[in-house]
C-alpha cells in the first residue's frame, strides 16, 4: 500500500514537472515584416508577410527567420537591386533572430492585456551576427496574441555598402518593423 | 525504482535540450518550401545586340536609346567612325511576369519593329528546380525606305521580315551567366538569290560581373554556312553593362550596325578581326507605370 502511494505520487509530480517541461510554444508562419529607408529624395517601403517565428513561453526563447528574396517592393527595379546589390541574397538568402525575453515572468500570454517585452538577441543578416536589443510591444485579446516591434538599424553595420551616388536615396538606417499573430504550438 | 526515475530525467533533459536547441526546426520541418526564381541573369534585355534571357518587370515601362557608330577604322578623318551613326529609339514594356512587348524605330533601313518576348521557363530553386531559363521571342520589321527605281513595284509584303528565336540561359553563379540562342529570321523579299529567305543562325552570349554594377558581355552569332551572300560576316560583340540606379549603360565594341536580328544576324557587315570594329552603346532607363499591386506608384 505505501509503495502504492510512492508509486502515484511519484508519477504525480513526474506528470506535473513533464507539463512544465513541455512547455507552451507560440508560432506564426505569415509574420509581417516592413522594411523603410527613408532618405530625402527616395522613400522605400518593402513588405514581406512571410517571416516565420516560435517562441517559447517558457524559457523566453524566441526565434524567427526571413526570406530575403520575399520582400516586396514597390518597383522591380528596386526589388532587384535589394537583391542583388546590397543584401545579396543568392549568397545570403536567410535573415535570422535568435533571441530571448528577458523579462518572460511579466509577461502572461494566458491573460488578456498589454505588455512590454525585453528582447534581446543576435541578429544575422548579409553574413553579419549582431546583437539587438528592443521592446516589444504585446497584447493578448481573447486569447490572440500580437507582437509588434520596431527598431532601426544601420545597414553599415552588416557590411551593406551604399555607394555615395544613390546616398540620396537610400537610407543609412533604415526601420524595421515587426508584426507577429501568434498561434499556439500544438507540438 | 530510482532507475526508473533515472531514465525518466534523462528522457525529459534530452527532449528539453532538443527543443531549446532550434526552436525553428519545430515549423520548419512541415513549412511548404518556396520556389524562389532566380533574378537578374543580365542587368538588362540586351546582351549586346542579342535578347536576354531578362524581361521588362510587369508594369516597367523601358525607354532605350542605342547608337551604332562607324567603323574605328575609318580613321582621324571620320573620328574614327563617330561621325556616322546608326540609331534606334525603343519602348519596351512589361505587361506580366512573362510577357513583354517591344516597339523601337532604327535608322538602319529606315526600320519599324515590334516584338514579343516570353518567358517560358524561368530558372529557380527550392520546391521546384529548373536548372535554365528559356524564352520565346518573335518579331516583325517593316523596312520603309523610299523605292528608288520607278521600274519596280515593292510591295507592302516585300518589306517585311521576321524574327524567330529560342533563348536559353542559365545563371551559373551570381557572376556568370551563359546563353544559347537559336534563330531563325525570315524575309519576304531578298536582294539577291545568293541569299536564302530562311536564315538560320545560333547565338551565343556571356556576362561576368567584375563588380555589383559592373560587367563584362559577350557575343557571338554563327550563321550556318550557305545562307548569306559573301560579303555578309557573322556578329562579334564586347562590352560592358554599368548600371546606376534606373539606367543601365551598355557600351560595346562590335561589327555589327543594326539593332534588329534582321540586320545584325543576316545582314551584317564588317570583318571584326580585320579591324572593321564600332564602337556602341545602349542606354536603358526605367521608368514604373504600376507597381505590383497594379498600383500607380507616388
């Protein structure tokens, strides 16, 4: 009978470690991504509704990925010159973010409101890893989770060269712009 | 007992480590993979005299300027052939991602042209592979120069000619790419009998990019023997393509005079080894009448 007791609770407490191990995972497959210089002759605008996402609820591990060739913009021309010229994305076709929420206790997915989350993380782009750190904003309605962030970055700092002919028309830091629906992981 | 409990841990450390290892892997694995075609084989239409494998973008509309100068070897006199030249004025414009249309005006013959480009296959990677890019293209000239012999009558017919051919091109690498170009050029009305009506010709034609906006072209047109009088010679072309923004600059050294296959393949003249060599050059600016939503852009 003891052993019994041993026996159950034991398995209790492996059931309830093992939910909490398997912990709750959000995703998106169609993440928005907007991409904007704005420089005094030229605004460019470039959307791309097909960046990929998980994120850990548990560890505050989140990671995205992007295709680079999935960026729309609003001329050929400058489609094919992102591509080509500066992002170079037959060599480099991924950018990817591999981060964490450093505040994960204060943010509860599970209840209805709004948060700030601390992300931060490497960013890899052009061949170039750096580090970003950002707040993000997330709101949680009926159960939906949205996650918005933006930040700047300057392309310098992934080796992306703007020669001084078209410095008019392209920007040195160009925002970014992050639209995330999450849905839950059922994994 | 406690190896149960052992293996349990283990069993459950491992799936941990698993899943903060790459998280992405967890969708990655079902995601439907894209097709991603490949872009920009050559910065423009043209290799040279030839056409690309490339198209208009849909909803790009192209003003192209191209001159063919004189012969280098005229000499001081002539400015070394700058004193001549050969024009034709072009509007090209995409209408999808496939097809585009082309009207341009040479002073060579006192030419019209139309034409149809269309991509049939395009080369790609990722769910579906296509290892080349092959295009259609056809066109039709009508030669307007005034008839100097009142003794013949030159029928509208007569001056017509066609333009028929197959290109492949392939992308080797982000530098170099390579192209195949069976021709087949038609016209009504020849002016002699050494030359046949039907002209069949194969193309050749090659880029390496030296930088992010510079490369080298060349070109090459073989006509197969037997269909061209003697004095007719085959096309050799070699350039550079500079591209700034929304022009793309294309000069060349070449033998060849015209801009439309009618003339460059089966009536081209001048030894290209013997010196008989033009300078030339296309200019190509874009211009966007629609955007991909199949809006007017600001």
């Amino acid at each position: 009978m003891k052993m019994m007791i041993r026996k159950t609770l034991l398995l209790g407490i492996l059931f309830l470690i093992s939910g909490q191990l398997i912990s709750q995972k959000y995703y998106t497959r169609d993440g928005k991504v907007v991409f904007e210089s704005d420089a005094p002759i030229e605004h460019i605008v470039a959307e791309n509704n097909k960046a990929i996402c998980v994120w850990d609820t548990e560890s505050g591990a989140i990671e995205m990925a992007i295709l680079i060739k999935s960026f729309k913009f609003e001329k050929a021309l400058m489609e094919e010159h992102f591509n080509e010229n500066y992002m170079e994305s037959e060599e480099f076709p991924k950018a990817k973010f591999k981060g964490l929420i450093r505040n994960m206790s204060s943010v509860h997915l599970g209840d209805d409101g709004a948060y700030t989350a601390e992300v931060e993380g490497e960013l890899s782009m052009h061949g170039v890893t750096r580090t970003v750190v950002v707040d993000a904003n997330i709101s949680v309605e009926n159960g939906k989770v949205q996650c918005i962030a933006i930040f700047e970055i300057a392309v310098d700092d992934y080796d992306i060269k703007i020669p001084s002919i078209v410095r008019d028309k392209i920007a040195e830091t160009v925002k970014i712009t992050v639209d995330l629906d999450l849905n839950i992981l059922n994994k | 007992m406690t190896r149960f409990l052992f293996v349990f841990v283990l069993v459950f450390s491992s799936m941990i480590a698993s899943g903060q290892d790459d998280l992405l892997s967890l969708i990655e694995d079902d995601e439907e993979e894209e097709t991603l075609f490949t872009s920009a084989l050559w910065k423009t239409t043209r290799v040279i005299n030839l056409q690309s494998s490339e198209n208009v973008a849909p909803g790009t509309l192209d003003f192209r300027i191209s001159h063919r100068f004189g012969f280098v070897n005229q000499g001081a006199y002539e400015f070394f052939g700058l004193d001549n030249s050969t024009i034709r004025l072009g509007l090209e414009l995409g209408l999808t991602d496939r097809l585009m249309v082309g009207f341009g005006r040479s002073s060579f013959q006192k030419t019209f042209d139309g034409f149809l480009k269309y991509k049939l296959l395009r080369q790609s990677s990722g769910k579906k592979t296509m290892p080349f890019s092959l295009s259609a293209f056809g066109s039709m000239t009508i030669n307007t120069l005034k008839n100097e012999d009142p003794d013949i009558e030159v029928l509208f017919t007569s001056r017509l000619a066609y333009a028929f051919q197959l290109i492949f091109a392939r992308k080797f690498s982000t530098g170099f790419t390579a192209q195949l170009s069976p021709t087949l050029i038609h016209r009504n009305l020849v002016e002699t009998t050494d030359e046949k009506n039907d002209v069949f010709a194969l193309g050749f034609g090659a880029r390496h990019k030296i930088g992010k906006r510079l490369a080298i072209n060349a070109e090459y047109i073989h006509v197969f023997p037997g269909q061209i009088a003697d004095q007719y010679t085959n096309s050799i072309s070699i350039g550079v393509d500079i591209e700034t923004g929304g022009h793309v600059f294309q000069l060349h050294l070449t033998n060849s005079t015209a801009m439309i296959e009618k003339g460059f393949v089966a009536e081209n003249t001048g030894e290209f080894f013997k010196g008989d060599i033009r300078f030339g050059f296309n200019i190509s600016r874009v211009f966007t009448l629609w955007d991909h939503k199949g809006k007017q852009p600001k």
